[in-house]
C-alpha cells in the first residue's frame, strides 16, 4: 500500500509538473503570437519612418514626425471643443459648482 501512495505521488507530481510546463509554453507562445503581430506587421509603417528621418536629412525630420504633429494637432482641437462646451454650460448656468454636488462629498 505504501508503495502504491509513493508511486502515486510521484506521478501526481509528474503530471503537475507537465501540465504547468504545457500551459507555460502555451501561455509563452500567446504572448510570443501578440509581440510578432505588433513588432512585425503594425509597427512597421513606424520602422520606415524611423528609417526615414536617418536616412534624408532635414525633410526626414519632419516627414517622420508626421503622427506626432497630427496628434498634438487632434488634441489641440479637442481641448478647444472642450473650453467651449464648459463656457457655454457655465453661461446657462448648468453647471453645480455646489461642494455637495456628489452624494460622497456630503
């Protein structure tokens, strides 16, 4: 009886010990499938850019910081937007400036 528990427990362990590696190198290889998907494919656009701005001089600069200017561009106008709709609640005085305005503060 002693021998079968023994044998038991080796083999359980055995069994854990393969079925952690397993769901390892599963788990390994998703995340290995998530890094070539973006270093391979979607940002390689960026790597020619990248490529770019060493390779032409002065025009390189510009052309590869291209995303850059488009998004301090997109946020620029979107803060405006932004002031804009707070002024325009604030004249129709919507807005509760009041400390109690949420029931957490009270």
């Amino acid at each position: 009886m002693v021998d079968f528990l023994k044998t038991l427990v080796i083999i359980s362990i055995f069994y854990t010990f393969v079925l952690v590696n397993i769901t390892f190198y599963k788990m390994r290889s998703f995340f290995e499938g998530i890094q070539s998907l973006f270093v391979d494919f979607l940002f390689a656009p960026l790597d020619v850019l990248r490529h770019t701005e060493n390779n032409t001089g002065y025009w390189g600069w510009w052309f590869a910081n291209i995303f850059s200017w488009i998004a301090i561009g997109v946020c620029a106008y979107f803060v405006v937007y932004w002031c804009k709709q707070l002024k325009i609640h604030q004249d129709n005085n919507e807005e509760n400036q009041d400390t109690t305005a949420h029931s957490f503060l009270k």
